[in-house]
C-alpha cells in the first residue's frame, strides 16, 4: 500500500483539515454518488491494496495503454476466467459481424469488480465486469450490453462529446471575457451545461437502439435489453433501500450511463421494431437461459477476498492478514478508498485507512501533526491493541464529535476514524471495543478466506423464492437480493426443473 490516503486530496497546500471537514470527507464517501465513468483515476488510499498489474498490450499506444491500465487499478484488474472470456469473445465476433461496421476491431477485457458496470472506448476497447455478468440471464441480455457500448463506438460519441465540450468551453470563456453580468454569465454557463447533459442522454438512447438492432441481427432476443434494463433498475433500487446508501469502489452502469424513467419504455419501442429470432418459443427462451447460468456458474461474486471483504460486521483481508469487527447496528463497505461502515438510523459512522507514518514519528505525535485540526490536546494517549503500538485522541466539530485511532501494522499505520453526532461515554466505548477487535487473522482464517461465488441450482417441486433465498450466503435482504439477481418481479414464480442463481460461500 502506498499513498497518503484519502485525507490528502482534502488538505491542500496548508495541510490541514477542520473536524467539520473531516466529516464532511468521511460521509462524502459514503453518501455521494460517483460521476462519470471514463473520468476514471487510480485510487488514492491504500485500502484496498492497488489492482493487479496490467498485462501487457503491445498493440495499444501509449495513451491507451495508459487508459486501459487506469480502468484496471478502478475495477479490481483482470477476471480471469478463460472459460467465461472465450464466451464474451465468442458473442462479440457474433455482434461485430452483425453490426453496420464489421470492420471495426473490438478487445474484451473481463473486469474483477462487483460493480455492474460496461463501457468502450473509442479505440473499440470493451470493458464488462464480472458484477453486470452475474446480474445478466441469458445472452440476449448481455449482447444488448456489448451491443450498446459497440454503438457507442461506432456512432463516435466519445469524439462528438469532447468536440462540444471543447466547443461549450471556448464559448464560456468568449462570454465571461465579454459580459460583465455574472447572472447572464451564470445563466449562458446552466444553459451549456443542459445542452451538454441533453447531449449525453442521447447518446445513451442512440446507443440503446444501435445495440438492440444489432443484438437482433445477430440472432438474439431484442427484447434482451428490456429485461436487463429493468434488472438495472430493481438492483437500483435494492441498493437504494440498504441503510449504509454507500456505494461500491468503482462506478457502476446507472452512474456512468444516464438514465431517465423512459429509458425502459424507449427500449421496449425499439425491440417490437424487430421480429425475436425464428426460433424463440418458451422452451427454448428456458434452455438459452439455462445455458447461460451454466456458463456463469462459479463466478466470483461481490468482493474478491484478494481485497478485503466484508461479512456481516466483521472485516477480513487475508493479503494483508488483519480483521476487525464494526460495532453494533454498523453495515461496512469496501470501497476503492477505505472501509466506510454507518450505523443503521444514521448517527455514527466510522472509517478505516491505510497510511505510511515515518517509524521515528510517535503516533501520538502523528495525530497532533495537523492532518486534522481540533484535536483536544488532553485527550492524547499512547495504547496497545493486541500487540500492535497506538494512539488516540478526541477531535470536536461544530455538529459531529471524533475518536481517532492510529495503529501502526508492519510498515503501515491504520486510522480508525469514529464520528457520532451525540458523543458520549457509551457511544465511545463502543468505539473503543471496535478497535479492540482489530488483531492479525490466524493461518486457519486465511487458508479458509474464500470469495462467495453464484451457483446455478435446478429448482425441485417444494421450492419457493423464500426457500432458494434462504440458501443464499448474503447478509441481508435475501429474498430482494435473489429476485434481482434472477431477474424475478414481486409476483413471479418459480418452476420447477428450471435453473436460477443463488449465492454460496
């Protein structure tokens, strides 16, 4: 792990960070929204550990590579599965030879992120991730998503929305430069803006009717994109409803690709353009959706322990041999930058970071070194966690009061950053038994550190959503989590000797 962490991009020049700021850091993580997807960077923090290394891409220039090397530090690098990788291979020389410019050349590259995420660029690079791979049912459902971002490719929409933004810019700076009025200045500069977002929800809509006329030519089910949109939505939707509202580590397809509530309606419009293939009755809708689940069985599903990962309250990283335990009534996530956790009701939160602290410098000198401001003095103290040197201290902001922890961990320093809006000596023992729990995990704990992964299952005759659901090694929300990765409405059935999708450890 290297870097300063989070924190760093916060202080500026001078260094230093108010409590209130520090807050503001801590939730921005856990309740703002990621933007777009090709504006992407390698992680600052060093939890998790930085992504597998690029492969080597000697047919890609020097930009590209570089893009293609940042996209693989953001989405967890590489998903090797070659079984899985020579069926997407396989799909997109089915599309490109179905597509108005077959003569275009496409590389797939399967990423290692749970987010449901796809996106191309315009050198005709193909990104999908194992999270929207899971999430898909069948071909169909996947080929209007490679559809879709081939369209992209082939329509020039990354050229045309740098031209206008280019285009958008010099007209701004032409305007401030002219007109003294800020408000007509600030009202030319939203105008240019909406025409910019305008702009991009057509080219999401463009892209939509270019992959499923495509995917349809191709041989595949055009209402593929229909269903794999309002699975979209209904995983949205589930991740809205879970109290932590954090977001995953890298962005996914809803906040890289706009979405409006008449996407799904436009979708449907286009594929009724197009006859389903001669082909498609029920039975044999059933078996390519078998078929499918048959080629996804045993993917990785949700975290890669390779980077940490979250079961219940308790944090594991077996690369880096630690864990700890978040207190009562917290939800963890494992973002790109750190361990975020909120308390179920919203009143507390906590974050856990990695930063490299020189060994002649006292932790205790550490925390009062100005990475953070208003620190009570009093409060400083040296401790011992399970072995491992510390120290702690109490920080007060204008709505939100601090317990600060850094532990120092082989050649690294961990902080443990603990806010409550009602601070008192409960909520802070609560704390302080948290941080208690952080300790080295055992061989045993490591060699058994294994990731979930889906499992296609046959459905029997006694089976219900509730009793498939029930088997599904998630911690929460089972029977929603098991409809949207099935893509089942509220009122949909099971039947019997057909497969679905379920989580195991």
């Amino acid at each position: 792990m290297t870097g300063r962490g989070f924190f760093s991009s916060f202080l500026g020049r001078a260094g230093r960070l108010t409590a209130g700021a520090a807050f503001f850091a801590l939730t921005a993580l856990l309740l703002a929204a990621c933007s777009v997807a090709p504006d992407i960077g390698a992680p600052q923090a060093a939890l998790p550990p930085a992504a597998k290394p690029a492969p080597t891409e000697p047919e890609l220039s020097a930009a590209e590579l570089r893009e293609h090397q940042r996209i693989l530090a953001t989405y967890g690098g590489v998903y090797n599965d070659p079984r899985l990788q020579a069926m997407v291979e396989q799909l997109v020389e089915r599309l490109v030879a179905a597509s108005d410019r077959p003569d275009l050349h496409y590389r797939v590259t399967m990423l290692n992120s749970r987010s449901v995420n796809a996106f191309a660029l315009p050198t005709g690079q193909l990104y999908l991730t194992r999270g929207l791979i899971a999430l898909a049912n069948d071909e169909s459902e996947l080929a209007s998503v490679i559809g879709h971002e081939m369209g992209h490719v082939i329509a020039r929409h990354a050229e045309l929305r740098e031209e206008q933004i280019r285009d958008a810019d010099l007209s701004n700076r032409v305007f401030t430069d002219v007109v003294s009025n800020p408000e007509a200045g600030a009202l030319a500069l939203a105008r240019s803006k909406l025409r910019l977002a305008s702009f991009s929800q057509k080219q999401e809509l463009e892209a939509d009717a270019i992959g499923i006329r495509i995917a349809s030519r191709a041989g595949y089910d055009p209402y593929g994109a229909v269903r794999f949109l309002a699975s979209l939505e209904r995983n949205s939707e589930l991740k809205s409803k879970q109290s932590s509202a954090i977001n995953p580590g890298a962005p996914d397809f809803l906040s890289s690709h706009p979405a409006t509530p008449q996407r799904i309606t436009d979708a449907l419009a286009v594929a009724r353009q197009f006859k389903p293939p001669a082909d498609d009755t029920p039975a044999q809708r059933a078996q390519a959706h078998d078929a499918y689940l048959s080629e996804i069985d045993g993917i990785v599903y949700g975290e890669d322990p390779n980077e940490g990962y979250v079961r219940g309250r308790r944090f594991l990283h077996p690369r880096l041999g630690f864990t700890f335990t978040a207190p009562e009534g917290f939800v963890l996530d494992n973002t790109a930058q750190a361990v975020l956790g909120v308390k179920h009701g919203g009143g507390a939160a906590l974050r856990l970071d990695v930063v490299r602290v020189p060994a002649e410098q006292t932790l205790a000198a550490y925390l009062t070194s100005g990475w953070i401001e208003n620190i009570d003095p009093a409060s400083v103290q040296d401790i011992t966690i399970n072995g491992f040197p510390g120290a702690t201290a109490t920080a007060k902001g204008d709505e939100w009061d601090f317990r600060l922890y850094a532990l120092r961990f082989g050649s690294d320093v961990y902080r443990f950053i603990f806010a409550a809006k009602r601070f008192n000596p409960d909520i802070d023992r609560t704390f302080r038994e948290s941080v208690g729990t952080f300790r080295r995990m055992t061989l045993a704990e490591i060699e058994g550190a294994k990731p979930l992964r889906l499992r296609a299952v046959k459905v029997a005759p006694a089976d219900t959503v509730e009793k498939l659901a029930a088997k599904m090694a998630v911690p929460d929300r089972q029977v929603e989590r098991f409809r949207v990765l099935n893509g089942l409405d509220p009122g949909d059935r099971l039947k019997p000797g057909s497969e679905v999708k379920i989580v195991v450890e």
